[in-house]
C-alpha cells in the first residue's frame, strides 16, 4: 500500500483531479501485477480529490472507506481497435489552431489541455475531420523517470485528445472509464503526436479513442475511453 496525493495542478475540473492521470496512477500500479495479454481497465467511482493523502493499492485507490477508482485486467484485444490513423507532426500543429478549449473550455485549468494551467502538459486538439482529433506533446524533462517519460503522463495525454472529440459545450463529459495500454515510453523533449477519435453514444456515455504516436510514427500508447455527461457547475 502507497500513500498518494493529487496535487492541485494534477487536476481536471476546479475541485477533482485529471480523470486520466488518477487512471494512469491506479493502471500503472496494477500493469505489473498482469499476466502477459491483459491491459488495465480503470473505472473511477467518484470525483478524485485533491491534495489529500490516499491509499493506493495494486486494482484500487481509496480515500478512507470511499473507493476513488477500481482497476482489473481485461483482454489487450479490447484495443484491438483504439489505434487512430496517424497524421504529420505539421498536420497536428496546424489542428491546434482551431482547439475548442482556447474559446469556451468547461474546465480550463485541466492538467493535460487547460489553456488556464501553466503547470499542465497544454495539449491543444483541434478537429481533423472524420471524428477526430491531433496535437503535438513535447514531455518536459520533470515528468521523465530513468531517462523515459514517466508511464503516469502517457496515460494523462491519452484523456482529453479523445475527450474533444465530444461536443462539449453540448455534452460536457469527465471521463468514467479508461483502458490503456504502453507500448513504448519516449525521452523527455521528444516531439509526439497524440490523436483522438470519436466511437459513438448511448445515452449519457460517449466512447472515444486514442493513440500516442512518436515523430516517426511509431505507436506509443492506445486508450478507449467512457466519457460521463455532467452538469460542470457541480465541479468546479
């Protein structure tokens, strides 16, 4: 058992952290605890607060009696169909452009794409037509362990650049459900790409995909997500 805190600048909504990064705390606990095959799934169970110490074991992570997130193994093959076709470096940095978020953001000081949180990782995804997203992401050296961009941060990229591929100025969404798997970890500087695509709707659930590329095109990292539709008054 490890004791946690999400520090504020860790979070998604005003009052919560980032829906991937406290997925991303939860799966990388549980990924070496995996037979060969199977990839976390993480659901969170509540809103994860902040800057309050929390218990996390390998499959959960718990504030007192209160579940925050659950995570099981499920079969890799569930992202047999995540991958989102790739484009350039150049075409990803010209989608940042037209990003949403830069105009009506529903929580602007998100840790992977609020234009609002200087200490974030400031992915900007902007719309490439077809259902989906794409933005560069150079990792700063401090989120790098051993020379490699830390497992945690790959898993936050992967969240919103499938989030914006939502409506979410109609459908605000905080994620429910992320599943990942890290292929390869980048250094620290290098230039990525990262892309979302849109899956489809039942109700108050939207599914998203995405896919963490490097400059070579060579995959990174892949996520399906659930997205959750909320009313953003009630968190932040």
């Amino acid at each position: 058992m490890t004791s946690v805190r999400v520090e504020r600048h860790f979070r998604g909504p005003e009052r919560s952290g980032n829906g991937g990064y406290v997925a991303g705390l939860v799966g990388t606990a549980l990924t070496a605890e995996l037979d060969a095959g199977l990839v976390p799934q993480v659901t969170l169970r509540m809103p994860p607060p902040l800057e309050k110490a929390l218990e996390l074991t390998p499959g959960r992570l718990v504030d007192g009696t209160a579940v925050v997130a659950e995570a099981v193994g499920v079969d890799g093959d569930v992202l047999a169909d995540a991958t989102v076709d790739p484009v350039s470096p150049e075409e990803a940095r010209a989608a940042e452009a037209s990003y949403r978020g830069l105009r009506n953001h529903p929580f602007p000081g998100c840790f992977v794409c609020g234009p609002a949180n200087p200490d974030g990782l400031q992915l900007k995804p902007g719309p490439i037509g077809d259902g989906r997203t794409a933005c560069t992401w150079t990792p700063a050296p401090a989120l790098a362990t051993e020379g490699q961009v830390d497992a945690v941060f790959l898993w936050a990229a992967l969240d919103c650049p499938g989030g914006w591929t939502i409506d979410l100025e109609g459908r605000p969404s905080v994620l429910g459900q992320l599943t990942a798997c890290v292929d390869a970890r980048p250094e620290p500087g290098e230039e990525c790409v990262v892309l979302g695509r849109y899956l489809g709707a039942d109700g108050r659930k939207t599914f998203t995909a995405s896919t963490l590329y490097d400059a070579d095109g060579r995959v990174l990292a892949r996520a399906k997500h659930t997205w959750i539709m909320v009313d953003p008054a009630l968190f932040n």
